[in-house]
C-alpha cells in the first residue's frame, strides 16, 4: 500500500471537518474517491480512486493520477490515450474521503469506451422493476485506435 | 444486504458498457458511489453512497435515497434537515458502479456541517508535503437546529 505518512493521520471530527490539514481517510483499501467534472461545462468526467501516492502526484503536479483497482497500479489519466486532465481546481469533502477535482480535459474523452464523460447512459425515473438505460452520447473518439497501447 | 435481484446482473463487459440493461455493479458492501450536483449550478454537492434498496427508491420516487455506511441504514436525504434533493436526471457511467444524479437541492445546503457543498474547502496545488486548505464556502445555515433531531 502506497505511503500515507506523507499527509496528516485524521484527528477529531472537529478536526477532520473544521480544520485546515488535508488529512484524507483513505478506506480499508488505501483509497479516495475522485469525481473529476469539466472545468468549463461542469459536466461530471468521471469517477475513480486515488490512492496516497495517487493523490501526492496530483496535487505536485497537477496532473491527474488515479490509482486502478482492477489492474492494481497506480496511473497517470493520458498515459497511453493521450487525454490527460490538468486540474485546475481540487477540493475536499467534509469527512475527507472524496476528492472532486475540475480539469481540462486533453483530447476528444475521458472515457475508455469513446465518449466524452463516462457518464453517456441516463437512467429514467418514475419507474419499478426492470429499467431500460437512455443514451445521450455519441461516441467522441474510437477508443481501438486510441487505447491500442494499452 | 439489500435485495439486488430487482435489478439486472451485470454480463459481459460489452453488455455493461454498451447495453441498455441498467445492472448495477455493487461493490462488497453491496454500494454504487453516488455523486450529486446541483442541477442549476453544477456544482458537486456530495459523494454517498447508494445500496439496491436505495437506487430503487431514488429511480422510482426521485427523491433521493442513500445507504449510510457509518450507521447502516437507509435514508432519505432531508429526513431530518428537510433538506431533500430531487433529482431531476440520473446517469450512470461505464461500468456501472457510480451513478451522478443533478438535483434541486432543497433548504440552504447539503452538507452537515451546515454549507452549501459538502466540498467547501479546497487543495492547494503545485506543492509537495504539508498542504493547508482554503476555506472556500462561508455557513449557510446552523446545524445544530437544523440537525437537532439526529
């Protein structure tokens, strides 16, 4: 797990919610949550984690690591697509275990499948039992020639 | 753990990202991230999360239903605050284990600690080590009477 000492142990509720140490409380995984949204549009990019190295990268650098569960490594957004996010804005939930950061996005999408937000699918309301999902974004990009590194 | 079998179980990656089946992907704990933002602003609100029980709630009612982790039931956002979110859209993103809801945020805020955003602080970028935060978000009502009853 990656090293947490480089940030401040949360202390009292008081402390964690009023305070001003970044004191982040990772989960039993070593992670934070990130929601990253479009600077300019606000539209919500994606969700992902970030773990304490993760997390240091992105406030040094101001470029967006994340940390990827499935593939258990840590990993800089663009690396092999080339829609990396610059942050042009971080901030911190009351409770300290989720991150929202505003970003440009570099390219065509944040999203592996093609689109621009991983958020393309609209799931309608008012209803029971089986729900059928609304598409509300084309593809932006096609991800076999973008992510064919990968 | 909340009955999922209300729901869709996720297939193969093609049918959860491409599919029009909605078919949540719980972690676990039985949980999808939930991201709320307000809908005229677009400002993220708050990061929670949702069990079966409460996105079924949330897609049949719109008003929106989470599952607390730190005390492990189900609840409707302004139960006791009267500060209720309706939502107006609902998306869930590629792999189906976060869904972003745009809401109208009802009463002054949010967020416990009695501001607008649960994000009212923010991270300093372009350091390494200690990082003091920025407040950003000014109390926009009390909540000890607004909590009183909790």
């Amino acid at each position: 797990m990656a090293d947490q000492s480089q940030f401040a142990r949360p202390g009292s509720t008081a402390e964690v919610e009023e305070g001003r140490a970044l004191a982040p409380k990772f989960d039993a995984d070593g992670l934070v949550t990130c929601v990253a949204t479009d600077a300019q549009s606000g539209e919500v990019l994606m969700v992902a984690h970030m773990n304490a190295e993760a997390l240091a990268r992105t406030i040094a650098t101001g470029d967006a690591w994340y940390f990827s569960r499935s593939r258990q490594r840590l990993w800089r957004k663009g690396e092999t697509s080339g829609h990396a996010q610059h942050v042009v804005e971080m901030r911190i939930d009351c409770d300290q275990d989720a991150v929202w950061i505003k970003v440009e996005q570099a390219g065509a999408g944040a999203c592996h499948t093609g689109r621009r937000s991983c958020f393309y699918r609209a799931v309608p309301l008012g209803k029971a039992g089986a729900v059928a999902l609304e598409f509300r974004d084309e593809k932006a990009f096609d991800p076999k020639s973008v992510y064919r590194g990968s």
